[in-house]
C-alpha cells in the first residue's frame, strides 16, 4: 500500500534576495582580493597592466556568476521551467557587483586617475571594509546587538585578511 502522505519531489528552494546578495557580495569581494593578488604577483604595476587586471577582475566575476548560477540550476534536480537557467544565472548579479569597486579602483590607476603601484593595497582594504560592512548588516538583520554586530563583522572581514596576508606569502 502506499503511503498517502508521501509529497512528490521537492519543487526547487527559491532563494531570498537577501541571501542572494549576502552571498553575492562575500562571493565577489572575496574573489576580488584573490584575483588583485594573483595577478600583481609578479608585482607588475604599469598602468597598462592595471587595466589588463581590471579586466581580468571583471571577466572572471561574470564566468564565476555564470558558472556558479548554472551550478545552481542543475543541483536543484527539479523539473524546470524554459527560462529557470536564465533566472538562476541572473540571481548572480551580487557577485559581479561586488567586483566592480575593485575593477573600478584598477580601471582609474589605467586612466591615470591615482598611482597604479601600491593601488592593489587600496583594493585589499576596500574588500576587507565591504566584508565588515556584509557581515555587520547580516548581524544586524539577524536582530543581533551591535556589538556582536560588530564581531560578526570583524570575522567576515578576517576572511580579506586572509587573502592579504596570503597575497604577502606568495610574494
């Protein structure tokens, strides 16, 4: 006899806006800080360079969104609709826009803006404070006290700590 209660599959989990651009924009500024130290490894700092990374910064963002998205659309093991692949890579826009400080800090030292030696430094910082400020608004979403809060953002922002110091190892 079968069992009567017995749902069918589950339909695919729907994610949150808020989880979505929380994870985002750990995602981005996390691979943000990687890309920066990998390619100013060798510590090339013309400003051709600087918008050669800027580029690289960008392009890699966009491939991680896609790929990432897609990964979601086939571990979800759900019937899906025509244009759920397309949604699903379109919830990946945090991770590009999370990117973009980063590719704009390396796009100016390129224009000429601001010195493009030392200006990896400036992006190291920018996605540590972004990391902070993700992991502070998260708390606080969470109705956690601020100082609390503030540990829990001092741990997402340990995360870009992380990749500096790697970054100094590897140099």
């Amino acid at each position: 006899m079968a069992d009567s209660t017995a749902a069918g599959p589950a339909p695919p989990r729907q994610h949150g806006t808020r989880e979505i651009v929380l994870f985002g924009g750990v995602y981005g500024a996390v691979l943000a800080s990687s890309m920066v130290a990998a390619l100013t490894q060798y510590g090339h700092t013309s400003a051709d360079v600087r918008g050669y990374d800027a580029a690289w910064v960008l392009v890699t963002a966009c491939a991680s969104a896609l790929a990432h998205g897609y990964a979601h659309y086939i571990a979800e093991r759900a019937p899906h609709g025509r244009w759920d692949v397309l949604l699903a890579m379109r919830n990946e826009w945090p991770l590009v826009t999370a990117v973009l400080p980063t590719v704009f800090l390396l796009a100016g030292a390129r224009w000429g803006w601001w010195p493009a030696k030392g200006v990896e430094y400036v992006a190291f910082a920018l996605n540590i404070v972004i990391l902070f400020g993700i992991g502070l608004v998260t708390a606080r979403w969470s109705a956690r006290r601020w100082p609390t809060a503030v540990l829990m953002g001092l741990g997402d922002a340990c995360l870009g700590v992380v990749v500096v110091v790697a970054n100094a190892l590897i140099k």
